[in-house]
C-alpha cells in the first residue's frame, strides 16, 4: 500500500485527510510542530501508540522553515504522495507577520518541493500543493478558474502565489509530479475558531446556550464560495491520482456574503442575528478581497470531482456540532455552581 507524508497534518484538512487516506489503507506520516501544549486534539480520536501493531499513522518533529528537517523527513519517509497543507492560514494575521507568514506558506512550500526533488532521484514521488483562491485577490473576472490572473491582497495571498509558481516552475523544470489545488474557503466543525464561520457557528450557539451575549464581527459585505473541506480533501486525492500534474480549482460555484451566512447560522437556532451581532473595525483587513466566486468544471471534467454540500447544508451541521460543545460547557457551568 502507498505512503503518504502530510504537513499541517493538525489543521482541519490535514486531520480529514489523514481519515480518507487511513480509510484508504495508506500508511501516514505527519509533521507536527513542537508545541508547549497539545495541538494535536484534532487528530486524537485517530492516533494510536506506535508501539501498538498494525499502527498506520506516525507523528514526527518539524517545522515548514526547517528545509534540512524536511529533507530527511522526506528521504526517511519515502512517500509516495506529499502534501502540502501547513501553512500560516490566516489572512489577517498576515498582515500582522507577513515575514513569517512568507516563510512558512511561501518558502516552506519552497523547502517541501526541494526535498520532493531529492527524493525524485531515487523513486517516484507526487506534490499536492495547498493554493489558495485568496491569491484571486482584487476582482479581475468572476467565476474565477485556473485561467483568471492571480492579484494578490494580502501578504498571505503573496506567499501563496510563491509557493503556486514554484509548484509550477518544479513541474516544468524538474519533471516532478507537483500539483497545485486552488481551493475556495472550506469549512467544517473542525475550523478554527478565528475564521469568520466557525467564528459566527461557535458565538451563535454559545448565545442561544446563555454562555456569551454578543458576537463582534468585522466586514459582512465580503463574499465567499464556502463549501464543507470533507468534500474538498478527496479532491487533493484525485489530483494526485490522476495520470498528469495539472493545476486545478475546487469550489461550490456559488457565492454568499457573511450576512447570509449569519442567516443560515441564526435561522437555525430560531434567532435573530441583528440583536446579537456588533461591528468591531479592529476585524476590517487593510485590503479586503470582495467577491470570491470558483468554476470547478474543468476538476469536474477531469478527475471527476464535484461538492457534495451546500453553504445552508454546511452551516446547519456547524450549528449541530457547536450547539452540543455550548450545551456541555453549559452543562459544566451548572455542575460547578
Ligand atoms: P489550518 O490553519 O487549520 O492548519 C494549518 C496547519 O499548518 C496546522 O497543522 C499548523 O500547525 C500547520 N503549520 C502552521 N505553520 C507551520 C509551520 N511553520 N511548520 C509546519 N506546520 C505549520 O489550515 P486548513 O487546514 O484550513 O488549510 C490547509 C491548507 O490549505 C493551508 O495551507 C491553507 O492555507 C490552505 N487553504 C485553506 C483553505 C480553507 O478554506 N481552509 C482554502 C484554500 C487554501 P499547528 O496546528 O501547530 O498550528
Ligand atoms: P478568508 O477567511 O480570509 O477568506 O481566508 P476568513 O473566514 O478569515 O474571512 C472571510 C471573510 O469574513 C470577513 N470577516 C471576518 N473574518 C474573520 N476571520 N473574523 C471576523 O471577525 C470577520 N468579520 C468579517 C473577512 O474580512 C473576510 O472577508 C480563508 C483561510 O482559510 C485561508 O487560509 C484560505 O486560503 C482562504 O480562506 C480561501
């Protein structure tokens, strides 16, 4: 069976990925970052001893900016397949540490294809790089597709459009099988906790529970192609079976601003958003990207791949999952008194 190497193995595609891959029967490695506490919850409930038999998935020390740890990483490893899904994701916070967000998103991207390109010498490997629709930016034509400029609004989206080029330039010069996914927003229950959705799914709930009063928000005119990243990590898989490395785009092809969003959320615990919800302008980004809207036909046509969930579908099971954490908490709170 093959063996996959994933970094960002504890963010929530690296943890739905390593659950299709296991479900497939591979073999999984994946980086972690040493931490003083544990960044590991999302992957707990799949993570056995390794000193157990039959173990299929293995956790090692690294960091995206260490390229001489991810050579050996990789040379040790073998993987059939890499993925590339670490990064610092957070566009607002790059704004706030662009040189390090260019370092990890940017140039560890650069440190995974090199240590890709070694290992090509001496057996067949393929690169799944983890690109971005942010790196669309300013609105040059929507619905955006693999064709459609790249006008980059933040220093994320920058080391993103770094990171798809040198994919490309690794493809082109080096032969290596490198592609680059360039997906829409995805969310799930396993989103962190500062990005706008979960954001909204977590207050809202922990509101309805008694647990918090009011939401701060920044821009809700924004609009975004949200789909469910259950969906979206089977399509990294595809593009690394398919028979050539190729660039492709993974979206919804349907597009809502955070307002309908709050609708879709509050709706369904039987609330009104606009008692609940204030502006704070520290959440407004110095250069916001506007309207965010994918085409997915040519993923559709070539690997076979479509999005299973609708952005209401996508909200509603947020809410379920949040509405139990805020009830425990809730529950928790009554216990102590
Ligand atoms: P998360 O923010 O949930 O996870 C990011 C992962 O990268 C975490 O495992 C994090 O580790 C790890 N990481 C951060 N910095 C480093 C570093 N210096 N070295 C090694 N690992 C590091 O992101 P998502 O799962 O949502 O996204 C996965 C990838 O896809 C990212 O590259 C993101 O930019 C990209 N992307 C995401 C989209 C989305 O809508 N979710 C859309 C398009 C692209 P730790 O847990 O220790 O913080
Ligand atoms: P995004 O996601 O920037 O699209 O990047 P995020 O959820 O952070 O923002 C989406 C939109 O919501 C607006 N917004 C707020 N955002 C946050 N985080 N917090 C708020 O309080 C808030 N209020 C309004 C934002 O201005 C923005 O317009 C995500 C990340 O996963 C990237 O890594 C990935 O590449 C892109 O999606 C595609």
């Amino acid at each position: 069976m093959k063996t996959a190497l994933i970094t960002g193995i504890t963010g929530q595609d690296g943890s739905y990925l390593t659950e299709l891959l296991l479900d497939k029967g591979y073999t999984v490695h994946g980086i972690v970052r040493r931490s003083s506490t544990f960044n590991t919850d999302r992957i707990d409930h799949i993570y056995a001893d390794p000193h157990e038999a039959n173990t299929r998935l293995f956790l090692h020390y690294g960091d995206l900016t260490d390229g001489q740890n991810l050579t050996n990483l990789v040379l040790d490893v073998q993987p059939d397949e890499i993925y590339n899904l670490g990064a610092q994701s957070h566009v607002r916070v790059s704004f706030d540490s662009p040189a390090y967000t260019a370092q990890a998103t940017g140039f560890g991207a650069l440190n995974v294809l090199e240590a890709a390109r070694q290992l090509s010498k001496h057996k067949e490997t393929r690169v799944y790089q983890a690109s971005s629709s942010e790196m669309f930016g300013e609105v040059v034509e929507t619905p955006q597709t693999e064709k459609t400029p790249f006008s980059p609004q933040s220093p994320y989206a920058c080391a993103k459009v770094y990171a798809f080029h040198q994919t490309v330039n690794y493809r082109k010069s080096y032969g290596l099988f490198a592609s680059n996914g360039i997906l829409f927003n995805h969310e799930s229950p396993r989103r962190g906790e500062t990005f706008v959705t979960r954001k909204i799914t977590r207050a809202a709930t922990r509101i309805k529970c008694g647990l918090q009063e009011k939401l701060y928000l920044g821009n809700l005119d924004a609009k975004r192609d949200w789909g469910y990243a259950k969906d979206y990590v089977e399509g990294m898989w595809m593009m690394l079976q398919h028979d050539e490395p190729d660039d492709f785009v993974l979206a919804t092809g349907e597009t809502q601003t955070i307002r309908t969003f709050l609708d879709y959320t509050f709706e369904a615990l039987d609330m009104d958003w606009n008692e609940y919800v204030e502006i704070d302008p520290r959440y407004f980004r110095p250069a916001e990207v506007d309207l965010l809207l994918g085409d997915y036909s040519k993923a559709k046509e070539k690997l076979g791949w479509e999005p299973k969930t609708s952005c209401k579908e996508l909200a509603e099971l947020m809410v379920q999952h949040d509405l139990e954490l805020a009830q425990a908490e809730a529950n928790r709170k009554t216990l102590a008194g």
